[in-house]
C-alpha cells in the first residue's frame, strides 16, 4: 500500500510567493523564457517552471474586474452584469499562433486555423461598449468556426434564460441572431451577390460601416491583449493556453478598471 504524502510534505520552494508572482507576471508580460528567470532570479529553470505553473492557474481564476471587489467568472455572470447596467456587449474571436503538434498525432490538423492557415488556438472575447474586458473564453484548436464556439460555451442559452442584452458580432456569428431573438446583431447579409443596383450597394455599405464603427472597440480589446508577449505567439504547451489567456485578460481587466478609476474626477 502506497503511503500518502502529508500535507506541507515535500521539497520547499526556493523563491517566497512575491518573487513566484513576480517571475509569473514578467513572463506573462514580456515573454520571459524560464531560462532567463532562473538567471534572475538565481534559481534552477525547474523553479520557475514549478512556479509558473503554481501562480499561473490562480491568476487565472480571478476574473475580469469591474469595481474594486467584483470578479466575472462566466459567460453567465457577465450577461448578468450587462443586463443591470443596460449596458451592450460585443463579441470577436480571436486566434493565438501555438506549435505545431507532433507527427502522427490524430489530432494534428484540428489546430489549423482555416482563415490563416497556420496552427493556433482560438478564444472569444467580450467587451463592453467601451472596449473593457469581460470575459476570455477557454482555448479551443483554431478549425473551431466562431459560431460553433460561441454555441459551445452557452451564449444562446444564456441570451435566452438572462436579461435581454444586445450582442454586437461579426459576420462569424450570423444565424446567432434568429436563435436569440435578434440579441445577437451582426452585418446585414448581402441580398444581391452579383450586379446589385447602386442604391442597394449605398444602403448596404452605409449599414455595414455604421454597424462596423460600434463593434470596433472589441478589436482594441484584443489587441490590447495581444500586446501580452505571452499571447503574441505562444511557444509553450498548447496544455496551458486556456490558463495563459484567462491569466491576461484578468490583469488586464484589472489594470483597465484601475487606469478607468484615476481618470475619473475626484
């Protein structure tokens, strides 16, 4: 019979949890290799790596900040929170370069992206009208369409069960708007394919900038993601990018409700 470790057991760390936060923020931050924190900070590249691995997933469970001391977890709960404030949400997704996987895997092409041909995974991202984040989705293998996406992780569910809250999304996400009671707002689809007359071409183009301007602040959201050197082009375990994402877009949702607060008059 195996003998169970007891709790506190075991080899004890050789960096206190300020430096294991700190390491994981630079590396987040700036694309640190683990090699060049265990330079730094004096330790083995195994050290950092357990510590990456130990801070990482807490950052990740923290959320998106709204105010000082509210969190939003889900998909639910930011519904929730647009419904209260009357406020609209817009939705993208967004793709991540990862490594390829191993020959012979049989799930190797899944994480072809079919727009950009190259191997990646995918997130959906929400904001608010004013480009704060809310909410980063789990990574799925790029091949995932975002419709399908945004099915898998509820949004119709939620869009039908909570307030009624407007969704502003790209032509991704058309069909979501008829399974939602028209929450879900994207382009207006182009009736004539071929030849269509002038006044036609006018009014759809009219449409489709007006409806482009209010959703572009999700693509400053992303990129403001993107600017996470963790996230420019990942070159770690493809096992760790839900957390990697999650990680971000907390501290950056945190770092965007406190530059918010101190730009506001006293």
């Amino acid at each position: 019979m195996t003998e169970k470790r007891a709790v506190g057991a075991g080899a004890k760390h050789r960096l206190v949890f300020i430096d294991r936060l700190l390491a994981t923020l630079v590396h987040l931050r700036h694309g640190a290799t683990h090699d060049v924190l265990a330079c730094w900070f004096g330790v083995d590249r195994s050290t950092i790596t357990r510590a990456i691995g130990e801070v990482r997933p807490l950052l990740a469970t923290r959320g998106c900040s709204i105010t000082a001391g509210i969190q939003l977890r889900t998909l639910a709960e930011v519904i929730e929170h647009l419904g209260a404030s009357g406020h609209i949400g817009i939705i993208d997704g967004t793709e991540i370069r990862v490594r390829r996987p191993a020959a012979g895997r049989k799930d190797r092409e899944k994480f072809i992206s079919g727009k950009n041909k190259q191997n990646a995974v995918k997130a959906m991202v929400l904001t608010d009208a004013a480009g704060r984040l809310l909410f980063c989705s789990p990574a799925q293998p790029a091949s995932c369409a975002d419709i399908t996406h945004a099915r898998q992780l509820g949004l119709v569910k939620h869009l039908a069960d909570g307030p009624f809250v407007e969704i502003l999304a790209d032509a991704g996400y058309q069909g979501l708007g008829a399974q939602t009671g028209d929450r879900v707002v994207t382009p207006p689809h182009r009736k004539f394919k071929k030849n269509p007359p002038d006044w036609y071409e006018e009014i759809y183009e009219r449409q489709r900038k007006g409806h482009s301007s209010r959703r572009i602040r999700v693509e400053h959201g992303i990129a403001h993601l993107k600017n996470w050197r963790a996230l420019a082009h990942h070159h770690g375990r493809r096992e760790h990018m839900t957390d990697t994402i999650q990680a971000v877009a907390g501290l950056l949702s945190h770092q965007q409700n406190i530059t918010r607060g101190a730009g506001q008059p006293r």
